[in-house]
C-alpha cells in the first residue's frame, strides 16, 4: 500500500512535468515556425502564443500543488526503492520548482517586460553603431538580473551571484571551475596562436550556386545519420537568418544559411547543427518529457555541434573523404589538388573582433573576454557605462585588435541584450568538453580517423550515442564527464589543437 | 464602484477566453504544420501536443472558477450597462461553459478514443471496400454521440437529438428550418438536373505543369487580395494532401493541391480556399480573440469559400478576365477561342457517385441524403448496419445512380467517422448562405459583374468584408442573413442556377 502510493505519486508528478516539457516541445515548433514559415504580419500574434506557453510552464512548475507532491514523495519512507532514474527525476523537477518559486512572478514579467526592451534598443544601437544608445535599458536588465541572481543564489547553493546564472546554463559549473581552466587555456592559446596566426588566405574559390550547395548540405547531413527524407525522416532542413536546431525526440529539424560566395559557411552550419541535432534525437525513449530525457546542459549540447563541425568537419581525413563529392559538384573545380589549400583555409588561425568569425583557436579568447566582463560587471563593480572601454582593453590585452566601432564591439553578441547572461562560457567549455571525449574515442574506437577517410563515422556517432547522448540529464555536465573516464582540464584542448596545425602548417 | 466591478469581472472573464482562442491558435499551427512540413517520424510527439492543447482548451472553458465569474457577471445589477458586443461576448462564453460542464469529462474522452479507433478502422473498410469492417466502431461512436446529444439538448434549448449536433455547427438553425428548405431545393434541384444533364466533355485540354499551376494559384490568390508574399503577407500558400484553411487574423495559411492532369482542380480549390482565408482575415481587429472575433458558423464560413469559388469564380465574367492570364501561361493553347466550352466544361451537371466531384446543381442532392441519413441515425430508428442499403436507396431515388461499392458509398467520407454527426448540411447551407447574399449584392453592387470582367473584385469584396467578416459572431447565422436583407430560402439558389445554366447551355 504505501509502495502503491509511491508510485501514483512518482506518476502524478511526471505527469505534470510532461505537459510542462510537452509546451517546450510546442514552443520550439512556434519558434521555427516564425524563422522559418510564418507571415510577417503573423509576428504579433506568435508574441502572444509564445507568452501563453511560458506563462503555462511557470504556472505548471511553481503550483502549491506540484509543491506539496513533490513534499510527499520525498518524505516518502520507501523514496529510496525509486530507482536512480526516477529519483533523479524528482530531483530535477524539485530544483525546477524551488528556483520558481523562489523567485516572485513578477520580477519574472518586469525581467520579460525590459527584455523586450533592451533587444530593441540593442537593434538601434547597432544601426547607428552607437552603445549609448542601449547602455541604461541594459543598465536596468542588468539589475533585474542581479535581482534574480540573488534569489537563486540559495537554491543553487553557489557563493556569488554569478555563479548562479552560469548554473542556469551549465549546472554545477562555478566560477570556482571555470576561473583556473580559463586561465590555463587562454594561457595556451596565446601562445599557440602567435605560433600559427597567418594573414595569408590559403584557398579564395569559394564560390558556389545555392542549387549546389544545398546538395552539399544534404549529403553531409546524410552522412551523419540526420534523417530529413523520405517516410522514417525525423527531421528536415529549412532556411534561416540564422542558423539554429529546434525540437526533440522523433522531430528535429535544422536550418543553415546559404552564402552564394562561400560554400564552407553553409557546410560548417550544416555540420554544426546536426551535431545538436543528432544529441536531440538520440536522447533515450523510454525517457522522452521527463527531465531525465533533457539534454545534459548547454556545454554538453554545444560539444555535440563543434565535436562534429571542428574535429570532424575541419579534419584532413574528412576533407578527404569530403573531396571526391566536391569534384563532382563543381565540375572539377574544387579538386584534391586543392586539398592542402582548403585545409589551411578552414583551419586558418588569425586574431579579429568579431566572434562568429572566430577560427578554433582565438574563439577561445572571445568567450575567455566575455566571460571576464560578465563576472566583473555581476561579482566585481563594473558599470555598464564603461563596458565599451573595458571591452577595448580585453581585445587590446587578448587579441591585440583594435575597437573603435560599438559595432564591432560590445554589441556584436545579442546575448546580453536578452538577459542571456552566464551563457557565453558554456560555448569554450562545450570546446574544452569534445576534445576530452576526443581523447577517451581516440583509446575507445582506435583507426576511426581511417574510416572516416574511407567515408563512415558510424563508430564514433555511435560512441556519442551511446556515452553521450543516451545519458540525457541522469547526470550534470561534470559527473557525465567523469563517467566517460574523462577529466576536465585545458589540456586535451591545447593538445588537439597543437597535433591538428602541426600537421598543417 | 459596481460599475468597476462589472468592468473588473468582463475582463477577468475575457482574459480566460483569450487563453482559449490561443490554444486554438496554437492548434491550427500544429495542424497546419503536420500536414505540410513536419518530418513523419514526428507524429506520435504531435498525437501528444495536439491532446494537451485541447486538454487545457477544456480545462479553461469548464473551470469552476469561471462558472462562477460568469454567475456573478449575469446577476450584476448593471449588466445591462455592456455594450451590446460585450453582451453577446459573455453569452457566447456562457454557453460554451454551460455546455462543457453539461458534459462529463469522461464521456468527452471516450468519444475521442472512440474516434480514433473509428477513423482508423475507416481507412482498412476503405481499402478493402468493405463498410462491416467499421460497422461495430462507428455504432460506437454514434452510440456515445447520442450520449453527448442527449446531454446538451437542455442546454441548447433543441428538441432531437439530431438538433443538438447541428447546432455544434450551426447555432440555432435546427431540423424545423431545414427539413422544409432541404425539401424545396432538393425538388427544384432535380428539375434542374433533368433539364441541363450532360453526358458530353466540353473541354479537355486540362494538363498543365506544376510550376504553371502554382503561377496561376498566386495570380488568382493576388487578385483576391490574399496577401501571401512581401513584408506585409498575412497567408502562404503551401501543398497538401487535401487543400484547406488553417489560422485567423494576421497569420491565414491556405493549401492547395496540384493534379498535372487537370488545372482547374487547383483553381477551383484556390479560389475556394481563399474565400475561407479573407473571411478568418476580415474578421475585426478589435475582436480578436473574444468570442466575437471568430466566425459567425460553418455555414457562413462555407458561404465565403463557395462564394468566391462558385459565383465568382465558376462565372462567364471571371473566365473572360482570367482567359488572357491562360492564354500567356499556356502560350496560347488555352485562348479565348476555347471560353465558351471550358464554361460549359466547369459547370456541367452530371449525376454522380461521389460528392467531392459532384457540380453545384447535383452536390446539393448529396448532401441533402446525409442530412437524411444522419436524421435517421439520430432521431429515427435507422440502425447501422443498415447505412450500406439505406445509401444505395438514397442514391438511386436522388441521383439515380447504383452504388455497388462501399468505397463510392457510405465509406467516401471522413467526417462520420470521426464522429462529426450534423457537420453535412453546413455544406448546403452555406450554397443557400451565398445566394441570398448575391442577391443582396446585385442590389448594392449593381454592374459589379461588368467590373469582374475587367479584373477588379473589389466592390464584392469589401462588400463580404462589411456585411460578413466584420460581423464576426456578433449574431447566429440566421440572425446575420436577416440583417443584411436577406431571408433564408431556397429560392435564390435555384435562380441563380438557373440564370447561370440558361445562359451556358
């Protein structure tokens, strides 16, 4: 009997959190929607929808309800008979509903509402490359987001304020973390970039028709297991602005962007996305709309998509395998003899402003400054009025690149604009995080880089799978790391990094 | 201070019902996408949040609380003090919560796995061409909906159980109004037939390549002002398996459907898809998401699409406008030469089996022995394994056709199967619904033919536009065909035949 009770307990409570994770399945489906399909005039009634769903959510996860279930449950004599699974999942939901409920509803709307704000200006501030413009609408996000980050701090049971926001992302990941490893790598990196920065450019026959480079994407995507055709597809790939992965489980669909005048820029999207993609679908069925059948954290996520673009995609064995089809649809143009060319193209190494523009090693710089500013402007005193100097001085001091354009500068990244704060290092940790799987496949699948010459991954998606992505959320971003026998450090980064451009430069 | 309460509770109340109308926003999305982009695999994921949707659709509109905002409103002493608008806003909210109470949720739910037993059994009956094997399911689910009839007799003041399903679709217009109108035109429609029958194919030159087809579906889109293209687009026009409308307001999605063989099959639907389209966009922008802002009923909302596809676009006065578009698509193949036979072609009367391809003089028969079928079923003693020989009756004494084959019989149609007793007549009302409006607007548009031929619509478009859309659901179908002028009979729709085929034949 009491057993019995466990379990419609257990039951009641996964079924709240289903419909919670069902609306997040709906959101995804209005998000791609409107980057993708949706009227223009249709924007206004998308905001509306999109604000029910949230609104739904918040009240699903913080209802007294939910509350006193997940009370019961866990005062519950036989809690422990749960299996690590199902207690993982109470967990989960449990600290989903504490941090709800921690924080008032509205200073959540007041956070929405100057959200809204604040990307808008940002929009103007750029047009006129002027951060004055943005500077106290930023200003006011920001202290709403101190706000928050004070309210969390309990819950999360971290000691500074910015610790807190980076849990939102990346949980169990303090500063306390990331401080020596970002230290270390940017350290490394330096040095690795005065030895291999070039000005030259290596291959400039980038040119490709749309037609031709989305057959490109196609095969690529095909390669990689991303099913977008036919009956048993459970994804399909649309154009958008930006590129982007939405969705989970059987329905994962990406985007990429087609630039007439070079192919690589949609290839890489594609190979960057169905790495997301791939980690969406393969989370585990048994687990779909309960926490456990999330998504690691946003690092983890983030591996997924660069272990696929950089260490495979920007590996001289793909490109050997990638060639052939090159040759054939360009008619020749693109050929094996171009091959060292391209290689030291897409691998080039050379410092600028612009983080989207990054090449693998100095992107590490951009995140390592961004990360800097965050933690001054929420744990130090930082004013938002000085974000543009100090903003000159870290790109001066990492990048010995001159800013003199906002533009160019601190309103580059939308993150900011949109209260997405603590996200940035979750990008150099999801780098740091492949190349540590990088190291246990490389003992693990042993001559996977010659398959891959010869034209299959199939061990290595496998690998990421079965490791990886079949592991879902039982276990957060550190502990999954442990358990594949990795540890994190900077150092399988580096060493990556070092074999690659000793090999090509 | 009353006053503001009364102000305080109309908001509360609408408030709730625009969570409502955003559910069912979100839904036609939902539909919409499963039908023209979502990759197969997704479909159990989609079964998933199309059920939460409605779940929580159900959850608002039954909600004690407000049942009780609702108690309170109507027995405020200044209830009166609402604007007529807001009167019938919370008329319309009081019946649909009186309704949903009436009926226990379980039932609702049995019906809905019913269903999906039912139309499933439907689609092997279908290709084996045997009604018996959905015999068993579909008495089932008749047996439930005469369950869910019974129980909303009182509430929606009917007297069968047949009016009670009509009036789902079409609010207070029962079997007494339309057992006499379906009667007379059911005479007069046989008549008709008799006198203009032809065996003969007047035009067969139908073929035309996709891409033509598609240029010829946005010119006519374009000419009715359904904007589907540049910043300002509120609609798109996708493909699909079935053509039809999905969305409201600012975000009207259309699709249509291409047969190579035949391009008038994507014209007419076209046509018949933006008649749905203007109507679900007209509607007032004020009243979005109040009961109001939706349309008035099935049947007015058929009376647009057929008014736009059949009098419009099935005239002699549109094909002379539209012959020059078809003489430069087809480079001359279709010319003017030819007019006077394709108008024949696309109004030929010929007796038939299958509705979807019956003409308009012949496609009022068929509906007219669903209505006697579905009459029957519910009110009568019309047992259900007696549909197969009761069809076959029907056919023979209306169209004079022997149904041998289940398949051209009671098995063509979807919508019995899915438990959607009483939709039929709509069809035919909404033919009757658009010849009472022609007739109003020859009298308040004159010449507005001679303009069509000239290619501009747009006097009987605005004129839909003020006398229709922008009614919304300010009054029940009936009540709206009075105050435009007109009366409900079957008259004008037998004249308009008749004037139509003296003229062609």
């Amino acid at each position: 009997m009491p057993i019995e009770n466990l379990r419609q307990l257990y039951q009641k409570i996964i079924e709240r959190y289903r419909d919670f994770s069902l609306l997040t399945s709906i959101e995804s489906l209005l998000f791609w929607d409107q980057q993708t399909m949706m009227p223009p005039a249709g924007v206004e009634i998308r905001g509306l929808q999109r604000s029910l769903t949230e609104r739904f959510k918040h009240r699903i996860i913080r209802s007294r309800e939910l509350g006193n279930l997940l009370k019961e449950i866990l005062a519950h004599p036989d809690f422990s008979s749960l299996t690590q699974v199902e207690q993982r999942n109470i967990e989960l939901i449990q600290r989903m509903h504490r941090e709800a409920v921690a924080v008032p509803e509205k200073l959540i709307s007041e956070i929405k509402r100057q959200e809204t704000t604040t990307v808008s200006k940002w929009l103007i501030a750029k047009k006129r490359g002027d951060f004055k413009v943005v500077e106290k609408e930023l200003g006011r996000l920001i202290e709403l987001n101190r706000e928050l980050s004070r309210l969390l701090m309990d819950e999360k049971e971290v000691s500074t304020l910015y610790d807190a926001l980076i849990d939102i992302y990346e949980p169990k990941v303090s500063t306390e973390v990331i401080d020596p490893l970002f230290s270390q790598v940017g350290g490394r990196l330096r040095m690795l970039i005065d030895r291999y920065e070039s000005e030259e450019n290596f291959f400039t026959s980038k040119e490709m028709d749309v037609e031709r480079q989305r057959e490109l994407v196609l095969k690529v995507a095909s390669f990689l297991g991303y099913r977008f055709d036919g009956e048993s597809a459970w994804g399909r790939i649309d154009i958008s602005e930006h590129p982007f992965t939405s969705g989970k489980y059987n329905d994962v669909r990406v985007t990429v962007h087609y630039r007439p005048g070079d192919f690589t820029y949609a290839l890489f999207s594609a190979l960057h996305e169905c790495g997301h993609a791939l980690y969406d679908h393969n989370l585990p069925e048994e687990w779909f709309f309960t926490p456990v059948g999330e998504p690691c954290s946003y690092g983890i996520h983030e591996s997924q998509s660069r272990f696929v673009e950089n260490i495979v995609g920007r590996s001289p064995e793909f490109w050997r395998y990638l060639i052939s089809i090159l040759d054939k649809l360009t008619n020749g143009k693109v050929n094996s003899d171009v091959l060292p060319e391209i290689l030291r193209e897409v691998n080039r190494v050379r410092r600028g402003k612009i983080r989207l523009e990054a090449d693998e090693a100095t992107y590490g710089l951009h995140i390592i400054i961004r990360y800097n500013v965050e933690k001054e402007l929420f744990n130090g005193d930082l004013k938002v009025s000085e974000l543009p100097s100090v903003w000159e001085e870290q790109y001066s001091e990492y990048l010995d690149v001159e800013v003199s354009d906002d533009r160019e500068g601190v309103l580059q990244d939308i993150h900011w604009y949109i209260g997405a704060f603590g996200y940035f290092p979750t990008y150099l940790l999801g780098n740091l995080y492949s190349t540590i799987m990088l190291q246990v496949i490389n003992r693990e699948c042993k001559g996977w880089r010659n398959e891959l010459e010869e034209g299959s991954l199939i061990r290595v998606l496998n690998w990421l799978k079965n490791n990886i992505h079949q592991m879902g959320k039982l276990y957060d971003p550190l502990v999954l790391i442990q358990r594949i026998g990795g540890k994190v450090s900077h150092q399988p980064y580096i060493q990556y990094l070092e074999d690659k451009y000793k090999g090509l430069f």
